[in-house]
DNA sequence: TCTGGGGTCCTTCCGCGA
DNA sequence: TCTGTCGCGGAAGGACCC
C-alpha cells in the first residue's frame, strides 16, 4: 500500500506577505533583511529580486550592489508568525494528519482519501486556489509517496508549483545531487572527490561503501536518498531540543561592559523563554565568534536545573572568562541552553499526569517570572558592577 | 561578496566505571 | 591484578536546513 503525502511550500514567504501588506510593492524586487550598510544576510527576496541574481543567504551589502533599486524591508517576523498560524490552521483543517515544519512548510497524509476528496492533483489545486484567494499568496505543492519525495517534488515547480511524483527513481534522476535534502555543498565536494557527480552514480554504490566513506549515519542516509527512500528527514519525535539566542554586532566589540551587557540581555532572553515554554534546563552554551570569523563554543552541565537569568548570565561569564583573551574583538556572541525537559513528560517515567499538578506548574512558572522581571533592573545594574571589577 | 538567527543531528574525542 | 574493551555522558566542532 502506497502513501499520498503532500508538501505545501510558500512561495518566497515572508517577501510575498510584504508585497500582500503593501500592494506596490507587488512585481518589484523585494529584498527582506538588515538594511544595506548593515551586517547580515538576505532573509528572503522576491522572484524578481531573484532575477539579479539575489537569494537568501546572501550578505545584503551584495545584494544591494547586485540590486541598488531593491527595496530593502526589515524582518517582521511578528507579521510572518500570525499569517503563518492562519494558513497552518486551513491545512490541518484539511486533514489531522498534519505536520509542520517550519513557518512556511508542511506535510499533509491524505492516503486513502482519494473517493473522499478525488484525484490528489485535483486537491492539491483546491489548497492553491484556497489560499490564495483568502491570503493572495502562492504555493507550491509536492505529492509521492513519502516526506522526503514530496519535499523535493515541492521544488520541482516552483513558484506556483504543482507536481507529483509518479515514477520515484525517474525523477530523482532528473535531478542533481544538490538538489537532495541534507545533501549541501561539503557533501557535494566529498562526493565529487569519489567520482560521484549524479544521483545515478550514488545509486551504484553499496550501502557498506558509502557507510565506509560518509559515516554510518551519513551512507545510510546517501543510500536509502538514491532510491527514493525517505531517509526520516522530518522525525516525528525530535530527540533534541535546544534554546539559543545570538547577537551579532555592528561593530565588533573587546569592550567589557558592553560584552556583559549583551550577555546579561541574551540570558534573560532565554530564561523567558524557558519559563514561558515551561522548559528545564542543566546545560548552558556560550557561543563566541571573532573578527576573522572563526567560532567557538563551550558548555557546562549542571547538577540542576537553571533557575534564574541570573544564575545563567553567571554561567555564561564564567565560560566567557575561559574562552576570551579579553583582548580580541568580538563580533558575535550568543548564549543558550541544551538538554531541556518538559518536566512530567514521559522522561519521568510517569505515563500521565493529573490536570491539577499541570496547571499547578503553570501558575508556578508564571509567577515565577513575575517576580523575575520585578527584580530585573536591581539585579542588572548589580551584576553588571560586580562584573566590571573584574575587567 | 564578507558572511543572520534559530534550530537539529552527527562525529570524534575523552574520561569513567564495569 | 592487569589489560582490553565497551558503553555512556559530556564536550567541541561541523554540516545542514529555513
Ligand atoms: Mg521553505
Ligand atoms: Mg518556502
């Protein structure tokens, strides 16, 4: 029995809602990200700033040379989030078998649904017609037989993209190696080292000799992608999870209290968010990036959870204090936290819990930031006094 | 060209205890 | 008791994706 997944794909997202928000903008090149003169990179472009020669990724000081009529916007992601959650909602309306992946991306199994709703062209033309009616967005649309097929059938029409995959293994070979999920431009180099420039070429080699040279991980993966095998490139159940906030300055900096500051910012950033996410969290990560561009990081486990933004802007000096000369210019730094828990999720060994102990813990994690942000400006200037002491 | 910010997963190394 | 090895957790780095 053979599935029918889709994947719905927003076509240049957060371009199309400033061109949907501000209609003149509509057939210009749009350019989403820091303003020219600032350090950053293209978050996403319209297709006719595409035609420039412009795409995301790209450090928008080029794109403004490529581009000097572009019209530069800043990120909103406020504005992305809500159009986002709207349309998420008109998908999974569609069918419970929903699954998103990211803000403008996600999976829909509608296997066995065909004398329900009709041929799978036919719906995924309905979605289209749907959204963009209600959104005046477009989309792309990918449908085979499993997530990773459909991922890279999404892309195969773009913009405004319909298309399914029949013939898994003739489509895969109209396609370049690049073009496969997790496939990016180191593997790409390895690959070509080992005379392996097609998808093809992948597929002649067996799984023990790719496993031989990519890692186990990485040849299981190459050999199940070569034949159209979904190698679990969206896991339902992620085993990781992680918090982090970064900041890259405008300047690079080596000043003390500045550098402080920032990570007393960055900490309290993060505890929020594990407060509010109902998260705990024992390991803290410091992430440094100096002016050449090379990057560190160094963590700490701790015996127990953190508690306060405090105690976390105390963990990150400490590892920054290990890592930095104190000398070198800085140009980013970041502060996060790993090995999170949802305390009384499974990990506990419990297989349910009663409502009242949830909402208890709540209200617990509620007031406890409460008295968070009372406290905030007291213990700011106070640690940041202690701290410059020391510098 | 001069390189964001938010993530996940994998590999390698190391020390520890069985 | 010595030695090899195995599994594990922690740490650091790196590839990749949106
Ligand atoms: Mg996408
Ligand atoms: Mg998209």
């Amino acid at each position: 029995m053979t599935g029918t997944i889709f994947h719905v794909d927003l076509d240049a997202f957060y371009a199309s809602v400033e061109q949907q928000d501000n209609p003149s903008l509509k057939g210009k090149p749009v350019i989403v990200g820091p303003q020219p003169g600032n350090r950053g990179v293209v978050s996403a472009c319209s297709y006719e700033a595409r035609r420039f020669g412009i795409h995301s990724g790209m450090p928008v000081s080029r794109a403004a040379r490529l581009c000097p009529q572009g019209i530069f916007r800043p990120v909103r992601m406020k504005r992305y989030l809500e159009i986002s959650e709207e349309i998420m909602k008109e998908l999974a309306d569609i069918t419970p078998v929903f699954q998103q992946i990211s803000i403008d991306e996600a999976f829909l199994d509608l296997s066995g649904t065909e004398r329900l709703f009709g041929p799978a062209l036919q719906v995924g033309r309905m979605i289209k017609e749907r959204i963009a009616d209600r959104f005046g967005l477009t989309l792309s649309i990918g449908i085979a037989a499993n997530k990773f097929l459909a991922k890279l059938a999404s892309e195969y029409e773009k913009p405004d993209g319909l298309f399914q995959v029949t013939e898994p293994i003739e489509f895969l070979d109209r396609l370049s190696l690049k073009d496969i999920w997790g496939i990016g431009e180191k593997t790409l180099d390895r690959l070509a080292e080992l005379n392996i420039t097609s998808i093809q070429k992948l597929r002649s080699f067996s799984r023990d000799i790719l496993c031989s040279m990519m890692g186990v991980a990485g040849g299981r993966y190459l050999y199940l992608a070569a034949r159209g095998m979904d190698p679990g490139i969206y896991s339902d159940h992620p085993r990781s999870h992680s918090i982090s906030s970064e900041r890259t300055f405008a300047r690079d900096k080596k000043d003390r209290t500045a550098i402080n500051k920032t990570l007393l910012e960055l900490s309290q950033q993060i505890m929020h968010r594990l407060i509010v996410g109902g998260w705990q969290a024992n390991t803290a990560v410091l992430k440094v990036r100096y002016e050449d561009f090379t990057t560190t990081t160094i963590q700490k486990t701790l015996k127990h959870y953190l508690t306060s933004s405090d105690e976390l802007y105390r963990v990150a000096l400490e590892l920054l204090r290990k890592k930095w000369n104190g000398s070198t210019p800085i140009r980013l730094l970041g502060v996060g936290t790993t090995q999170l828990l949802r305390p009384g999720s499974l990990e506990q060994g419990e297989l349910f819990e009663d409502r009242d102990l949830k909402r208890r813990k709540v209200e617990q994690a509620v007031t406890e930031l409460k008295e968070k942000m009372k406290g905030l400006k007291l213990t700011k200037a106070s640690l940041l006094e202690t701290k410059d002491r020391c510098g």
